[in-house]
C-alpha cells in the first residue's frame, strides 16, 4: 500500500505502509501556501495546491492539470468522483477524467465546500447552496448527480 504525504516543498511517498519515505521527484511549484491530497478511487493520487491542480505520473513525478481557476483550495473523493473547490467555482471530475465546473459562486468567496450524507452544500456569502448529492447504483459506485 501506497501512503502519500507533502509539505510547502517537496512530495514524499512510501511504497511499504509507511515504513520508509522517499521524495518524489515533480515539478511542483515551491512555496505554496496551502496543500490538499486526494486518492481517487482508481488508485490516482491528486494534489491540489495555491499554485495548481496536478495528478502523479507513472514515471514518479506529476504534471498540472488545467482548471479555469488556478488556486485548488480543497480536494474530496466522492464514490467515484473527484471534487476540487476554488475559490469561486467547484469542479468535478468523473471517471473518464475530464474536469468540469459544476458549480460557480459568481462574484461571491466560496467559503466551504461539504460533503455529508451523499449531498453536497456550499457556503458562499452567508448563504448554503445545494450542488447536488451522490447516486448510486448496481452497475457503478456512484458518481455526481447535479
């Protein structure tokens, strides 16, 4: 099993539960001010940062991955689905990979993006916005309803 883990600089990975760690070499930018990492459900590791989106590569290191808005402020795994937030748009990502925004505050800072009993709510300027809730069913895990 593989763990991941990150600080402002690097990306390290252990390949044996955590017994030994090894830095990863990316291109990612230094001196981001915040992280977020996401494993999706096809084993995918996800890292959402002040400075980008980026998805690890076979090779070991990662590429960035082009969203509308630079800055990914948080990452979440529903069933089969990818959700990043920014700070004024979420985006979603299914299992063909192809990233779309599925929701926009306008002008307003989204302030909090939850996920809890298969909804999905975002606060923005004082106000709570239902996205839309994960389905699932018999043939596949689930994926985002909006």
């Amino acid at each position: 099993q593989w763990w991941w883990a990150y600080d402002e600089e690097r990306v390290l990975v252990s390949r044996n539960s955590g017994l030994d760690w090894e830095d990863v070499p990316t291109n990612l930018p230094i001196n981001v001010s915040h992280c977020s990492l996401a494993v999706d459900h096809q084993g995918n590791c996800w890292l959402g940062t002040s400075k980008g989106l980026c998805l690890a590569v076979a090779s070991g290191g990662f590429e960035r991955v082009a969203l509308p808005e630079r800055k990914v402020r948080r990452l979440w795994v529903v069933g089969q689905d990818l959700l990043a937030a920014t700070a004024y748009s979420v985006f979603h990502c299914g299992p063909s990979q192809d990233w779309q925004e599925c929701w926009s505050s306008g002008s307003s800072m989204l302030d909090e993006l939850v996920v809890k009993d298969s909804k999905i709510f975002a606060l923005a300027d004082r106000a709570v916005y239902q996205l839309g809730y994960f389905k699932a069913n018999e043939e596949e895990e689930g994926s985002l309803v909006a």
